[in-house]
C-alpha cells in the first residue's frame, strides 16, 4: 500500500508531541496560567476540522486521522482490532470510501467540542466509549448525536467532569442505540432522574448507570 510518509510521520509525531506535553500540562501540581494557556491553543489547532482533507480522502479516513491523533483507538468495519498508531492508516489515495469506522475507544484523549464534527458523513459508527475527558461538554456529545443518530447502536460516557444533563435531549435522538453507559459525571445534578427520563424515552435501550442507583 503506497504511503505518504512525509504527511504521515509529521503528524503522528507532532500529535504525539502534543500529546504528550498537553497532559503534562494539564497534571502539573502547580501549572501556570501561561502553560495552560498556550498548551490549550496549541491543542485547539489539532481538532480543527480540514475540510481539503476530508474531500481528499473521505469522512471516515479524516475522522479517524483527527481520533488516532488526539490519543483514541478506532477500529475500522472490516478488522478485529483497535488502530492506535496514525502510521498504519490507510494512506492510499485509492482507498478513499474502502474503510469504514465502526468503533472508537476515546479513553483519555485530548479530544474538544469543536474536533466532534469529525464526525460528519460518518454513517457507519455502532460503538464509542469516552472516559476521562475533561475538556468534553454536552457540545462535543451533541454534536457527535447528530451525526451518529442512525448508526450508533453502544455508547459509553464516564468520568467526564463537564458532561451532565444538558446531553439527555441529543440521547433520545439515538434511534438505534441499544446500550448506554454512563457514570461518574459530577456535572450530571440528578442521576436518578437523568436515569428515570432516558428509560422513558429509550424503552428499548438497556441503561447502566450505577450512579443513580445509590
């Protein structure tokens, strides 16, 4: 499969890059305003949306190009496994439209609100599993909604410390899910609720929510 190294190596070892350093960042004991701050604009940059590079090779492709370098796993329709490395994805330009992304692990990544319309002309995504994404609001899970209503059958939402009951409106609108997740979202001000408003309006949704259970 013909490669585009010189694309393919700069940007998986400057997300890498940024990555890396955001993290430490944001974990610092004691991190100034300014690290914060420039960190923050220098991630922003990393989601924005290309859309050359979509036309160029697709919504799927791009999808996964902006996931793989914000630190998630994807898995594409036709695989058993996760792909976490960006050097290993498809680069040929004859496979525009060959790949389909079907399943996202977004666990820890540096993914924002704005980056999520990504997902645009992605018709085939079942699963997506978001845990420890601080920067994350009911914005980016929304937007993800909307353009996943058809196809998203599994998703899981936990330990997002911004995420909380503005979300409950874009669930409902997930006509084929099956399976929803969610717990440990301090924003999220009454789980049994919450809980209690998504069973009524997904009856055949299976729902696990600890949280509200307590």
């Amino acid at each position: 499969m013909a490669q585009s190294q010189g694309f393919s190596t700069s940007a998986s070892d400057a997300s890498m890059l940024v990555k890396a350093i955001f993290k430490n960042a944001l974990q610092a004991k004691q991190p100034t305003f300014q690290n914060r701050q420039f960190w923050m604009i220098l991630n922003s940059a990393l989601n924005n949306l290309d859309l050359t590079r979509i036309e160029a090779v697709g919504a799927d492709r791009s999808c996964a190009e902006w996931l793989v370098k914000c630190g998630a796993k994807i898995r594409w329709s036709n695989q058993s496994s996760f792909q976490v490395d960006f050097n290993e994805l498809p680069m040929d330009a004859s496979s525009k439209g060959s790949y389909r992304l079907e399943e996202v692990n977004a666990d820890n990544t540096v993914a924002m609100p704005h980056g999520f319309e990504h997902f645009k002309g992605c018709e085939y995504v079942k699963k997506v599993r978001i845990h420890n994404c601080n920067v994350l609001n009911h914005t980016a899970i929304c937007t993800m909604t909307k353009y996943l209503k058809k196809s998203l059958e599994h998703l899981e939402i936990t330990s997002c410390v911004q995420i909380g009951e503005p979300i409950l409106p874009c669930l409902v609108q997930l006509q084929s899910l099956k399976h929803l997740v969610l717990g440990d979202l301090p924003d999220m001000k009454d789980a049994k609720k919450s809980l209690s408003q998504l069973k009524e309006a997904l009856p055949d949704c299976k729902i696990v929510y600890p949280d509200a259970e307590q």
